[in-house]
C-alpha cells in the first residue's frame, strides 16, 4: 500500500492524525492529510474550552469545520475529550462540588448529543492520574468532587450516545513497569468488574528522553485486552522521530488483536505542539521523513 491509512486498513485498523482547524486552509497540509490519514481527532476544537466557552451555551463552530472536513474526505472521527483538568473555560475552572459535578454530565450530554452518532470513539475522560510514583489520582477540581468522577463521566457517555465507544485517555502509561500505569490498570479491572460502561484504554504515547519508550508497551497493550477494553494509541509523536522506535509502536499495536489503530499527534513537524522535537512523520515542508518509510514498512 502507498499510503499510511490504506496499509493500517490491510489488517482493519486505521491511521489517523490531530488535525488543527486553523491549517484547513493550508492546502500543503490538507493534501498530506487527506491522502494519509482515515482517522481525524481535533487537535483542541472539541475540548471543554472550546466547546462550551459560556455555562450552556455550546459553540461546535471549529469542531463542526473539523468533523465535516473529516467526513467529506472519508475519514472517521475520534471525539477528544470531555473530562479534563485542563483547558476547562473560566467558568468551569471556579467551580467546584456538586455544581461542577452537575456541570461535568451537562457538558457531555451537550457535546454527545451533537454528535450522537457520529463519533467512533470518545475519550470520555483525559489524563486523571498523577505522574510520579504514587499510583494516586491527580488532583484537580474534577477530583475534589470525589473519587466515583470518572465512573459517573462513563455512565453519562454511555446514556448519551450509545453507539460510541468510551475510552479512558493518558500518558505516561505505556511502559508497563510504572506506577501510573498499574493505577490505570487497577481502574479499569474494577469498572469492568463493576459494570462500568468503558471500551476502549488510550494510549497518548508522547515518547522523549524523558518518557522514553519501553520495549514493554507491548506488554502494557496485551494486559489491557486482555481486561476486556479495546486499545489505542491516540497522540503518537516521539522525539528526534527514530524509524526504529516508530516501528516497535507500529509493531506493538499490530501484535495486539485489540488494538484499534494509531493517531499521530499532528502532521508536520511544524505543526507539533513540540516542534522543536521535530517529533513526527513529515517535515515543515510537507516531505516524508525516514520514520515515515519505517512507519508504512511495519504497516
Ligand atoms: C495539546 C495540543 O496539541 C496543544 O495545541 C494545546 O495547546 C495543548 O494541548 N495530551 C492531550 C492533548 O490529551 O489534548 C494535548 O494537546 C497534548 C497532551
């Protein structure tokens, strides 16, 4: 196959990227993008700033350039994300208790029922373990509402677009050995345990020196199926962009039955959060890097 989306479809998985509303008009970028890529996630235009900027006034004006974009080009629709700690507007960020928990099921409801239907999976909830070794939840105002947060997002989701799957989303938990990782594992044995409606783990895999990754990821993924959730790797990029490393993650998510598809977290270098990590599959001129060719060989 000559492209990355086709050669992931080869065994039913597909190959997406974070796409940024405000490069829709940059037709380098769309050609890269549509050519490659079957998956689409927002790179920030369906987040809890951007969705709902006033208490229950919703606005899907960037989202909604984003989906249709997707959709007239074929491509399916990861919705990301509806719980998080950051990039919460002014108003969710000064509330707290039982207003901001009701304020929490009124913004998935609102943002679902857009889109019911429409979205293939949600990362219904992003990022609620703290780094470090401590296995802890992070702190944040969601937190402060009380442990059972995450589980009453799920039971939301799952009332509000029954045809989504709803997956649990984070970083620095793809080697195995770390605390943070066995604190994700031990959530989602005990919402399968319990009923919990959650489908799908992600997998953000943002590798560098810091978090680098271990040839362990594999493990990670098996352990996860192997609870019953599908697996994803939702916003791949690694620093200095190693063909090597690119292959392994390829390699892991392929060895996985479970394993959905991979979405790198943006197209050219330029267009990264961490450019100065030159950390993806195209340069800034829009030309295939070196890990773009190991990328499709392992596809
Ligand atoms: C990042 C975006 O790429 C940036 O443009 C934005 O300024 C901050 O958020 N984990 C996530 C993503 O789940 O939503 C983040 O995206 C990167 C880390």
């Amino acid at each position: 196959e000559s492209t990355l989306g086709a050669a992931a479809a080869q065994s039913g998985r597909y190959f997406g990227a974070a796409i940024a509303s405000g490069r829709l008009n940059d037709s380098v970028y769309t050609t890269i993008a549509n050519r490659e890529f079957n998956s689409v996630t927002a790179e920030n235009e369906m987040k809890i700033d951007a969705t709902e900027p006033q208490r229950g006034q919703f606005n899907f004006s960037a989202a909604d350039r984003i989906y249709n974009w997707a959709v007239q080009n074929g491509k399916e629709v990861r919705g990301h994300t509806l719980a998080w700690h950051s990039q919460q507007p002014d108003w969710m960020r000064n509330l707290s208790g039982g207003a901001l928990r009701q304020a929490m099921i009124d913004h998935i409801n609102g943002v679902m029922a857009h889109y019911r239907g429409k979205i293939v999976q949600w990362d219904v909830v992003n990022e609620a373990f703290e780094d470090g070794n401590s296995g802890a939840r992070r702190d944040s105002n969601l937190q402060r509402t009380g442990n059972d947060w995450i589980e009453v997002a799920f039971h939301t989701a799952r009332a509000a677009d029954p045809s989504a799957k709803l997956c649990y989303n984070d970083y620095n938990v793809e080697n195995w050995n770390w605390a943070k990782t066995q604190a994700m594992y031990n959530m989602v044995r005990d919402f399968k345990q319990r009923g919990v409606p959650i489908d799908c783990v992600g997998f953000q895999s943002h590798f560098n020196s810091g978090s680098p990754y271990n040839s362990n990821f594999r493990t990670t993924l098996q352990n996860f199926a192997a609870l019953g959730v599908d697996v994803a790797i939702t916003e791949l990029d690694i620093q200095g962009a190693s063909p090597t490393t690119y292959a392994n993650v390829v390699n892991d998510c392929l060895a996985v039955s479970r394993c959905l598809g991979i979405t790198v977290w943006g197209v050219r270098d330029t267009d990264s959060w961490r450019s100065e990590q030159t950390p993806l599959l195209f340069d800034g001129n829009g030309n295939k890097k070196s890990a773009y060719t190991s990328v499709l060989n392992a596809l």
